[in-house]
C-alpha cells in the first residue's frame, strides 16, 4: 500500500512539474511575439515612398531596431524597458537621418500605432 500511495505522488508531482514547465514556455513564447517587430518591407516602401538608396537604409535600421527589441523581449523586466527605450531611440534618430519631412511623419505615425497596438 504504501507504494502505490509513493508511486501516485511521485506520478502527481511529475505531471505538475510538467505542466508549469509548459505554461511557463507558452507565456514566454507570447512575450517573444510581443517584442517581434518583424514588417513587410514592401508596404512599408511603398507607404513612405522610399526610393532605393533609402529602402535599403531603412531595411539596415530595421533590422537592427528588430534585433534590439527582440534583446529587450529576452531580458529581465528590469531591464526590458529601458531596452524598449534604447531601441526605439536610435530607431528615431536614424530614421530621422533617412527619411524626409513627410516619410519620417508617416513613419513615426505607423511605428506609434505598431508600438501601442503590441501594448509597449
């Protein structure tokens, strides 16, 4: 008697771990997604109207504005939001390099929205 009763807790006890491990990966994996700034760089290219020097500029910039954030989506919450700040920052700023007057109005109008869509 007394093993089937240790063999049910050690069953019970391994099915919980088991468990927390897994929603602990899937609650991880969607604050991943959270911090994926991954875009169309077509549409984004036809909406600022970027010709091709600056397509390819722009490509550059996000790609490492998109490595930054998915950094900050890795740390700890500490960190993360000061990382958010940092990245979004140098985005601005070297964009801003990039684009003309209306491009950088259209851009900062779709990166607000992109930002508060995702709740950052």
């Amino acid at each position: 008697m007394k093993k089937i009763i240790l063999t049910l807790v050690a069953m019970m006890t391994m099915t919980v771990g088991f468990a927390e491990t897994e929603n602990h990966q899937a609650v991880k994996n969607v604050e991943q997604q959270r911090y994926d700034m991954t875009i169309d760089m077509r549409r984004l290219s036809a909406k600022l109207d970027l010709t091709a020097d600056q397509m390819d500029a722009v490509q550059v910039i996000h790609e490492n504005f998109n490595d930054a954030m998915q950094s900050a989506g890795e740390s700890n919450w500490m960190e993360r939001r000061h990382k958010v700040h940092d990245a979004v920052s140098k985005d601005v700023h070297h964009m801003h390099n990039v684009l003309n007057e209306k491009q950088f109005n259209t851009y900062m109008a779709l990166l607000m929205t992109t930002l508060r869509n995702k709740g950052l």
